[in-house]
C-alpha cells in the first residue's frame, strides 16, 4: 500500500485534501493502512460534486409535482379477498423474503447500542429485533414456508448486532437470517474539506436508507435472494414495532397491478407533520420530503378536504427483485443534512462542536422509486400499522409505540 503514497498525495493534493495525511507519521502501522485504504476507496469527484450543490433544492422549478392514487384498504370490499388470495399463494410458494434496515444506533433513545437492540418497555421486555423476529416466525407457520430475513447493519453497529443475535440464539430461526452491511460516505465541513474523526481515520457516515438497493447487490444478498427463488422483497425500518412485512394484499395488489414496486401510507397526521408524501414527478412515482415541500403544496386539499400530498410515507416498500436490482445499479441522488461532529483539527486537536459544523449526504430509499413506471399505493391504518421509535420522549417514543402495539395486540 505504501507504494501508492505518492499517488494518493498527488490525488489530495488535487483536491485540496492534503489535510488527511497530516497525523500519517504518527500513526501505528495498522492504522496507516487503514486510512490509505479509506482515502482509495473515496470518490472526490462525488465530494467535490456534492459540496458544490449543498445549497441546490431536490426539487427544481421545472419539476411537476402531482397527487399520485392510492387504495384504500378499508374500501377495497369483494377486491380485498381477492387481492389477499393472490398474494397468499406467492407467499406459500416461498416468492417472498423481508429486509430490515438497521443500521442505526439507539443514541438519540439514551440507548447505548444498535436501534434493534432496543427495548421499548413491553411487558415482556422484548428488543425490537425480537419483536420483527417474532413477527416473521409466526408468519412464515401460518404459511407453511421459512421467509428469509435480511437485515441490512452499518460498519457502526453490525459487531455488536451479530453479537446481539448470537447471544440470543438468533430467537430460533438462525438459518434464514442473513446480515449484510450499507456503504458510507465521508462527512465534510463548511469548507468542503473531509474530516477526520478522533481516531485520526476519515470521518465516516452511512449513506441512507436509500444506499439499501446498491448494498443488496453489492454484498451478493440478491444473488443469495434468487438462488432461494425469491421474486419478491418487502423493505421496512426496524423501529417501528407494527410493521406488516408479510401482507398478502399489498402482494396481491403488485402482482394483479403488474408493477414492479407497492408502497403503504398513512393519512399525515396535519399538513405539516414531518413525514414525506408520495406523489408523481415529472409523471413518475416519488415521495416529497417534508423538509422539501412548499406551503402552498402541503396545504393543498381536494374536493372532499382531503390532503392532496397526504399519504406519508412510512418505510414500508415492496419491489419486485429485478426492480431492486435495476435501481442498486443506478447511483441515487444524495440529500444533504448539517450535523453536529466532532472531529480532529490540522493541528491534532478533538473539536467537540455546540452547533452543526458538518455536512453528512444520504441517498434515499424512495429516490429510486422514478426508475419505475408505476406504483401501487396501499393506504393502511397508522395505529394497526405504524408505530416509529425515533425520539426519546414524545411523539413517535417508546411510550407511544408501546401504547399502539399493546392496543393493536389487544395486551391491555
């Protein structure tokens, strides 16, 4: 690897990076290789691209931005049983296999340790990893089939997750658990200049949900997927405790639809909750994000009062795998989010910021969704459906998701 030295520091010198060898002397020889590897593997014509757009709205003027259909499951009557017969048989036929994405921490919980390892307070004091896993067992009994689960971790967390699961004994279904990692792209500051993190390595961020796709095939999990003849893929978060990963309806209604891809939404809870929408784009299937959307549009509403950007998009996707392998070929745009880092200075010192100072890009998962000509939206009920884990107290807490998964399974 030292061979390359001089081509690396002719790479950052191109960039303006130099700053990333400053501690390369000082550091042990495992470490050294780590970082010349890190500084290999980075794009800077991505970095330097996604620096120079920062400012640049994901939504230009020439955009057209319109409601997009949905079913609503509570109005599909005679439709219902039919769509549910058809997904059933897939099901049986072993056609489906479910991904979690869990590569976050449970920082923002005060839990110190992966998000799935999380424990939301339930009597039975179960993780959300236990609870999905429960989930899945009892369908893939009440299908007479083993429904593979892949769970997408982050070099953050996957350690201690495959650890958690072994201590565990994988909640006895072992064989059909796969793990596989999402990629990462390095944080840089107001400057454009990449951090380095206290380590002195590159300061590191995973790329999004929306870096699942391009993880599936990279890590040779869609090849695993078709040798087992899965056909089709169910993606969800694992912190929301009532995700429906098995639903033969929403199967159904992709299969008789003849699309590639099917989404569920929830009514927002108010124009402004800070959910995305789906919509189209530019004719296309899309999702708005709330951090994104005017106003005007959020406000909008049809004949009847409804919302007219009001089905929120709650994570929970079904493709098609040769859609999940179309769209894992095909880089996705990145979002921007400014975050807090703390990180090592030219002069060797740890900066420990009270205010955001870094920017850190992810791809989202619905950025894909323009890569298929249609898409079935499948409107469910948030409290039978969708109970998030994302704050500490408050909205979307442990105390909320614990009060509508005790509801919807009837334990109070």
């Amino acid at each position: 690897m030292d061979n390359n030295i001089e081509e690396i520091k002719y790479t950052l010198k191109k960039y303006g990076q130099e700053h990333l060898l400053n501690f390369y002397d000082t550091m042990e020889e495992n470490k050294q290789k780590k970082l010349l590897e890190q500084i290999e593997n980075i794009d800077f014509e991505l970095i330097k691209s996604l620096y120079s757009n920062i400012n640049k709205l994901q939504i230009s003027d020439n955009d057209k931005i319109e409601p997009i259909d949905f079913i609503d499951k509570y109005k599909l009557n005679e439709k219902y049983k039919y769509y549910e017969d058809i997904g059933k048989k897939a099901i049986k036929a072993g056609k489906l296999a479910c991904v979690t994405m869990a590569g976050g921490q449970g920082t923002r919980l005060g839990h110190n340790g992966p998000k799935g390892t999380f424990d939301i307070g339930l009597d039975s004091h179960k993780s959300l990893f236990e609870l999905l896993c429960d989930y899945i067992k009892e369908q893939s009994k009440k299908y007479d089939v083993q429904i593979p689960w892949f769970i997408m971790t982050s070099n953050d967390n996957n350690n201690d997750t495959i650890e958690f699961f072994k201590k565990n004994k994988y909640f006895g279904y072992e064989k059909n658990i796969f793990f596989f990692k999402q990629g990462e792209l390095p944080m840089i500051d107001t400057e454009g200049k990449i951090l380095l993190g206290e380590d002195g390595l590159i300061k590191l961020a995973a790329d999004g949900h929306g870096g699942v796709y391009e993880s599936l095939v990279k890590s040779g999990m869609v090849e695993k997927m078709k040798q087992l003849g899965i056909e089709w893929v169910f993606i969800g978060g694992v912190d929301n405790c009532l995700v429906k990963m098995v639903d033969p309806v929403l199967m159904g209604i992709a299969i008789d639809k003849n699309v590639t891809a099917a989404g569920k939404s929830v009514v927002k809870a108010n124009p402004h909750e800070r959910v995305g929408a789906f919509c189209k784009k530019n004719g296309k299937p899309s999702v708005v994000e709330y951090s994104e959307i005017t106003d005007e549009m959020a406000e909008a509403t049809d004949e009847n009062g409804e919302l007219l950007y009001g089905e929120s998009h709650i994570l929970c996707n079904l493709f098609n795998i040769s859609a999940i392998e179309r769209m894992g070929s095909n880089p996705l745009p990145y979002h921007c989010a400014f975050k807090k880092a703390t990180f090592k200075d030219k002069d060797g010192n740890i900066v420990k910021p009270t205010s955001p100072n870094a920017y850190k890009f992810e791809a989202f998962l619905f950025d894909a969704f323009g890569e298929v000509d249609d898409m079935a939206i499948f409107r469910v009920k948030r409290e039978e459906e969708f109970a998030p884990v994302k704050n500490a107290e408050g909205v979307d807490s442990p105390e909320t998701a614990r009060e509508l998964y005790n509801k919807f399974n009837k334990l109070v």
